[in-house]
C-alpha cells in the first residue's frame, strides 16, 4: 500500500508520532511519505483559513492517508483543517487522523477536533477510519508512541 502522511507539529510531538507510523507502515512493506504542513505566517488557534508555503501535493498516488496535529485551545489545528480543505477529493481512499495534547483525552478536546477532521475528510469522499488522540503529558515513553502508531497502522492496514 502506498501512505502519504501530513503532519502539523509545533511541539515536536505530532511528528514523532508520525514518524513512529512511518516506520512502522515501512516494517510491513509499505511504501510511505511523510511530509510536514508549513503554514505561511503566524498560526493562531480556530483561525478559519491558514496560508501554505508550498502547493498541496497530489495525493493521486496514494491508497491511504493519515493526517496528524496537536489540539489547540481545545480544538483541531486550524493548519491540518485548512490543509485538508485543500484537498479537492479523497474518493476511493483511506484515511485517518490522530491529534496530540498534553491534556489527558477526556480534557483536551481530542475527541471533538477527531470528529471535526474527520467530518472533512468524509466530505471530500475519504472511507474515513476511526482516529486516535494520543496524550503526551508526563513525557510518556517510546513504547507509549510505538503502541498509538501501531493501533493507526492496523486500521490502515485491515
């Protein structure tokens, strides 16, 4: 399977996690890119449009796709939801999205910002699978990552 994953990270977090899928989609003979959103200028959090360094890339190529990002101010990076409004179609792929926060799940607004992805994602016709927030407070371990990267990968991969 080919994977385009995009990630939003200003902590550093969400690209570890995304690194961790990409390894672990690559062990299992996955062809994966990864690719960072750059936004142009300052971000703010529920900013309704944000401007890219560079062009969306064509995603044509890929079977599946995961879209990742921290939770700001309780709610979806305003990057990942511009990012994905960019998008002209997803029909006939997969995709998925995870959110970072350094507030346990049930307090960050994890949930909701999933939802919100994902409403996005179905809507421009992706078979959307169900996302995972992933909480990084306390500094959580490399195994804590491995085992968030590894719930993604399977759904990816059923």
């Amino acid at each position: 399977m080919n994977v385009g994953i995009f990630i939003h990270s200003q902590s550093g977090h969400s690209s570890e996690l995304g690194m961790a899928i990409t390894k672990n989609l690559r062990e299992k003979g996955n062809t994966v890119d990864i690719q960072l959103m750059k936004p142009l200028g300052r971000v703010r959090p529920r900013m309704k449009h944000v401007e890219f360094r560079d062009e969306t890339p064509d995603i044509s190529s890929y079977d599946a796709l995961v879209f990742g990002g921290p939770i700001w101010a309780f709610d979806a990076s305003p990057v990942v939801l511009s990012f994905v409004k960019e998008i002209p179609s997803l029909k006939g792929k997969k995709a998925i999205c995870f959110t970072t926060s350094g507030f346990p799940t049930p307090l960050s607004g994890a949930k909701g910002a999933i939802k919100k992805i994902s409403r996005q994602l179905e809507e421009i016709g992706a078979d959307v699978l169900e996302g995972e927030a992933f909480f990084w407070g306390f500094m959580p371990g490399k195994k804590a990552i491995e085992n968030v990267a590894e719930k993604i990968c399977v759904k990816l991969t059923k």
